[in-house]
C-alpha cells in the first residue's frame, strides 16, 4: 500500500487509532481508553478533549514540544509528532478540585500510518450482505468479499472480532485459511482474512437486519481498523395466513338477531363484512369459501362476503372460509374460519302479481288469489293484462294488521304503486310483452308501524 494514496483514506480513522490511557492519580483510577496517532499527524491535530477544562492543566515534560491543552480542554499536537513513532507517551494531567487534585496519565501511541491496519474493502461505498432465512448454521453471508485488514507489517498476527451489532450472537468469523468459525479469529498468515458465516437458523421476521461492526487488531490491542458490514435477512415463505377471528357472525334483514354486523335489507351484491387474515411475512392474502352456498360469495382479494341469491325463508349457515398467500410456493391458513350466516327476513310483505293473460280461462276469473304464508305473508296474485289498463286504478288491497301501519314500496317499480294505506295501484299501463321472462311485477313493499316508529 502506497502511503500517499492511503494517507487520504485514512483520516476518518485517525480518532480510532490514538490511544489515550487514564490511569488513576492520587484518587480513583480513570476508565482505561486506547488511542493512536499516525506518524504524520498535522500540527492542530485533535487528540482528546476533557471536560471540566477549567480546573485542569497539562504538566510539563519531555513531551512539551508535541502536545498543548487547549482552554476548551483538548488536547492537539503542536509539531511534527514522527519523532514519537514506537515510543510510548505519557502524558499526564492535573485536575484541581481545591482541596484535593488527581492526576490522569494519558498514554499516547504514535505508530508509522505504514504500520496501521486497515481494511482492503475500506474503499468500498458500503458492504451489503445478504442472506436467506432459516438457512443451516455455518451459512456464509454472501455479498461480502473476504475481510482482510492489512498493513506493512505482514508478519503481524492479526485477530478479528464482531465488536457491535451482533444481536443475539447470530454470527461469527470463519478462518479462510481453516475453514475454522469461531467468535474470534487469529490469523498469522498476511494472506489468510474472515468471512461472516451465521451461528443459528435466522428468521427474518425476529431480526431483519444487521448492521456488524468487525474490528481487526494487533495483538498489543493498539493498532486496529473497523468496518461495518450491513446483513439483510432475505424472506422466505414460511408464515402461513392467520385469521383475526375463530368466527365471524353476519345477520342480514333483521337487527333483533345476535351479530357482530347487521345488515337490514337484503340487496344482491351488498356486502355483508369480510374476513381477515393477516401474513407475518406480509404476503397478499386470498380468501375462498370452502363451503359451497348459493346464498353468498367471497371476494377473494378482500375476504367481502357479498349477498347473491336471497334465502326464501330464515335461514342459518355455518360456512368454513380458507386463506391462502399469493407466493410460490403457497400457504394455506393452518385453521379456516367459521362464518355463521343468519338471515332473518324482514317485516314486510312480497307481493307478486302474475300476469296470466295468455290463459284463455283466467280471464274470465279476473281475480284469483293465492296467498303463501311467510313472515308476513308472500302474496302471489293472478291477473290478467287488462287488469292493468288503466292507470291509477286500484287492482289490490294490502290488508293491515293494525291500524297504526303504513305501506311503502321499498324500491320504485315501473308498473305499480304502493299508497301509504296499502292500495295498490297501476302506474303505467302493463304491457305483457314488456314484463320479464316470468311475467311477473315482483315487488317489496314495507310496512311501519307508526308506533314504534320503525320498519
Ligand atoms: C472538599 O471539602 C469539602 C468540605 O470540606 C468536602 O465536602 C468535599 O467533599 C471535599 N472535596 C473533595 C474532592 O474531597
Ligand atoms: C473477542 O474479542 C473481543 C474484542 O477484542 C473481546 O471483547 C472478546 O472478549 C473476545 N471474545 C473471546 C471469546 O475471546
Ligand atoms: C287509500 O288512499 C287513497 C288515497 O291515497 C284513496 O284514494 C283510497 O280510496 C284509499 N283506500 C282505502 C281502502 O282506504
Ligand atoms: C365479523 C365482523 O366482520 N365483525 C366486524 C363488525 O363490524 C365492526 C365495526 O364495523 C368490526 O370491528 C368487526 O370486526
């Protein structure tokens, strides 16, 4: 390694590399730090500031001409401190506390920045690394070159370490000479360097990043080098879709029922609630009904159930409803969830009137009824085309079971209407070729009970 060309790479490593040791004074011995100045450190250059700038001062001695304590309590180097290289520095500061006052030795290394580690891959932007989930121990992190930290002193034995960011000890170093993985690796051979191989099965969804901190030293612990490595934990499919519910309970027509949602009326495609599975891998979710029902569907995108074809009469479903993510290879719910489907119908009256013209013999019944029994009763009323000629006519009477009730119709029909005393009337003149398929005006008609207030 040229000097010269390091020399610019290696100043934001400088503040790691100078090594100051507080021993104790005369009270309590200072907490130990380590710190190294390279050989060619400018005049000015920033060693260690001290707090309480104050009540300190820095004693004279051999080493005056280098180093100064500035008021703000740091301490810089004044000359040239290559003279300094291999010799150790003790430099020692006195704190006044009136009527006590401790000294601090500060032990400074000054080694040639041609003798400093450093790591081959320092030049590189960031090192990303990259590896699958719930792969074997021992798995090599892929996307990091070798870890090598060099210098010019190749005889050196160098040991590397994960210093920070290693949670829960999820990786260690592999020897590239040995193949050997271990927490700390010695390597004697300036060839040889370490790769980052996990120590367990990782699961991404507990940690889904590392940010490792590798150091490499000498065997004094004086000269070292750092680097940082960034580990993304790669997804894989292994978290199935679970349901937020055991049972999901939908009531559709009739408030009075027990159920989480309630729905009053019953409209084709309403939706009636959905279902909801969540994916701890944050996979798209698909809903299916495992059950088949002619009474309902399932958006599979969104787990809506939405109302297809309306039950006759009241009726419960207990519906099972599956889940599966949209990944190859896919994962099914491990327990389905259990829809309870409660239709109730509501109080109202359907009434049919049947066009039956074509029925030469009817015509001459013009009325003929046949009520079916429901809730409130189904009324299904034959009539013939001229039935309806004349608009505004009434053709039949709703029959009221108090006197405080109300008729409406629910939705606007074309050919009837529906007065708030339960006369129904021809609105436009019924045509039989213009009626559907069954040749029936079908419609709902809601009845209030002005007591209550309510439908
Ligand atoms: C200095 O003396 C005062 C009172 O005499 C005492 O409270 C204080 O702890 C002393 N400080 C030290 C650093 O001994
Ligand atoms: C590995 O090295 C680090 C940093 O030097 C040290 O703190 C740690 O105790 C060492 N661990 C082992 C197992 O030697
Ligand atoms: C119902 O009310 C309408 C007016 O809205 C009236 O013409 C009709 O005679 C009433 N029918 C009965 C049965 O009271
Ligand atoms: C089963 C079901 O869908 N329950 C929902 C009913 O509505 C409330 C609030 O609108 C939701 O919180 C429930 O999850």
């Amino acid at each position: 390694m040229k000097p010269t060309s390091s020399s610019a790479r290696m100043e934001p490593c400088i503040p790691l590399l100078l090594a100051l040791l507080f021993a104790g004074g005369t009270h309590a011995t200072a907490p130990k730090t380590v710190s190294v100045i390279p050989h060619d450190a400018h005049p000015g250059y920033s060693i260690k500031k001290f707090d309480n700038a104050a009540n300190l001062k820095l004693l004279e001695s051999d080493f005056s001409q280098f180093f100064t304590m500035l008021q703000d309590g740091s301490i810089m180097t004044v000359s040239d401190v290559s003279p300094l290289v291999n010799h150790p520095v003790d430099l020692v500061v006195l704190e006044n506390q009136g009527n006590a006052s401790t000294t601090h030795l500060l032990k400074l290394y000054v080694l040639d920045r041609r003798n400093m580690l450093m790591f081959k891959t320092d030049g590189m932007e960031e090192m990303l690394g990259r590896l699958s989930e719930n792969l074997p121990a021992g798995t090599r992190v892929t996307g990091i070159p070798l870890l090598q930290a060099v210098s010019d002193r190749s005889d050196l034995p160098i040991t590397y370490s994960i210093i920070a960011g290693n949670v829960n000890n999820a990786f260690e170093l592999q020897d590239s000479s040995t193949g050997i993985s271990m927490q700390n690796v010695t390597v004697k051979d300036g060839t040889s360097g370490v790769y980052i191989v996990t120590t367990e099965v990782l699961d991404r969804e507990d940690v889904s990043r590392y940010v490792l901190t590798i150091q490499a030293s000498d065997p004094s612990g004086i000269n070292r080098a750092v680097t940082n490595v960034v580990v993304t934990i790669e997804d894989e499919n292994d978290n199935s879709p679970v349901f937020t519910q055991k049972v999901y309970r939908f009531v559709v027509g009739d408030d009075s029922v027990e159920g989480d949602n309630v729905t009053m009326t019953w409209k084709r495609f309403t939706s009636i609630g959905k279902v909801e599975a969540t994916d701890a891998d944050g996979d798209k979710i698909a809903y299916k009904l495992a059950t088949p029902t002619n009474y309902l569907v399932i958006v599979p995108q969104t787990g809506d159930l939405l109302l297809t074809q309306e039950p006759a009469e009241e009726t419960e479903l207990e519906l099972i409803v599956e889940a599966h993510d949209i990944r190859t290879p896919s994962r099914i719910s491990p327990r389905p969830a259990q829809v309870i489907f409660h239709f109730k119908p509501q109080e109202c009256s359907k009434v049919d009137l049947d066009d039956l013209q074509h029925l030469e013999e009817v015509q001459l019944h013009r009325v003929k009824r046949r009520v079916t029994r429901a809730v409130r009763p189904t009324k299904r009323i034959e009539f013939t085309e001229t039935d309806g000629e004349t608009e505004g006519r009434v053709v039949f009477q709703l029959e009221k079971e108090t006197d405080r009730e109300t008729f409406k119709i629910r939705d606007e029909n074309p050919w009837v209407t529906v007065d708030p005393n339960g006369s129904v009337r021809v609105k436009k003149k019924w045509d039989y070729e213009e009626l559907g398929p069954e040749k029936t005006i079908d419609f709902w008609v809601t009845i209030t009970n002005a007591e209550k207030g309510g439908e």
